[in-house]
C-alpha cells in the first residue's frame, strides 16, 4: 500500500488539489495514512471521523430523513459524506467511507464486509462504488482504505494535465 499511497500524494501533489476525508467504518485510517509521510500538509486537508449517525447529521449535513431510509451504510450515505466534507472544508477532492467492518453487525441484506466507498471533485459528481470485502475487521478497514486509494487515485488519473 505504501506505494499507491506515494503515486496517490504524487498526482495530489502534481496536480495542486487537497483531498479531505470522511470516515465511518475506518476510524480515520485514511487519514492516518495519508499523513504518514512528511509533506503530507501540502496534499491532505483533514478528516472527519463520523461514526455515529448523529456525527454524520452534525458535521457533515447528512439528512436524518436519508439515514432513516436507507441506514448508515448506503450508498447514498457514502455519496452525502463526501459531499458533506467537500463542502464544510473547501477541500478539492473528497472520498467517504461507511461499512460493516465485523465481526458482527451484519445481517443477510448487510453482510459483514460491505463497504460503499465514495469519491469525487468539488464541484463534479460523487461516484459510489459498493465493495464486499473478506476476513476479519482489520483486514476489512485495510481492504477499504486501499480500494479507496485506488479509487481517489483513479479520479486523478482522469485529470487533465
């Protein structure tokens, strides 16, 4: 992982853009990655560690009304996140996460493992993508933080110049 979190900061870097992160399932160890490596100031805005619901309203201006319909691990939660965090940072680019990292709290519509990962641009569309991921709760926020890499990075790679 260290190499894409290195070409990830590289094209972050390059391209002039501040990536913010909002977290549930994770417990900000995107964050916790990303700012891992010296220099990490010039590329990484900050995080929001939104676990609970009321987190999630509060800071980040998910609808209540969404959270009711859909649960916290949705993919219309994951892309209200990411927006939520573009628009009380300013930040340029923004990728949420919220799953079910396990051992319990799954259920046979939510099994333990799924994560909807979002991400996009201030200013563009926030793609969701829906992962369901395998092994235990470490191995699942692993697994979410690398796709999530992947994911930022695809965005980047999309970039013009």
């Amino acid at each position: 992982m260290l190499a894409l979190l290195e070409t990830v900061s590289a094209r972050l870097a390059q391209k002039k853009l501040m990536l913010v992160s909002a977290e549930s399932c994770t417990g900000g160890m995107i964050g916790a990655v990303m700012t891992d490596r010296p220099g990490s100031s010039a590329v990484y805005a900050g995080g929001f560690i939104t676990y609970s619901n009321d987190l999630k309203t509060r800071l980040l201006d998910v609808p209540e009304p969404m959270l009711a319909q859909y649960g916290a691990v949705s993919a219309a939660v994951a892309q209200a996140m990411a927006q939520g965090a573009l628009s009380k940072t300013g930040a340029d680019i923004a990728i949420s996460v919220t799953g079910i990292a396990g051992p319990d709290g799954g259920s046979a519509d939510k099994p333990v493992g799924l994560v909807y990962i979002g991400y996009g641009l201030k200013n563009g569309p926030i793609s969701v993508s829906k992962h369901n991921f395998t092994g235990d709760r470490g191995a699942v926020r692993r697994q979410t933080v690398e796709a999530g890499l992947r994911h930022i990075l695809d965005v980047l790679e999309k970039l013009p110049g």
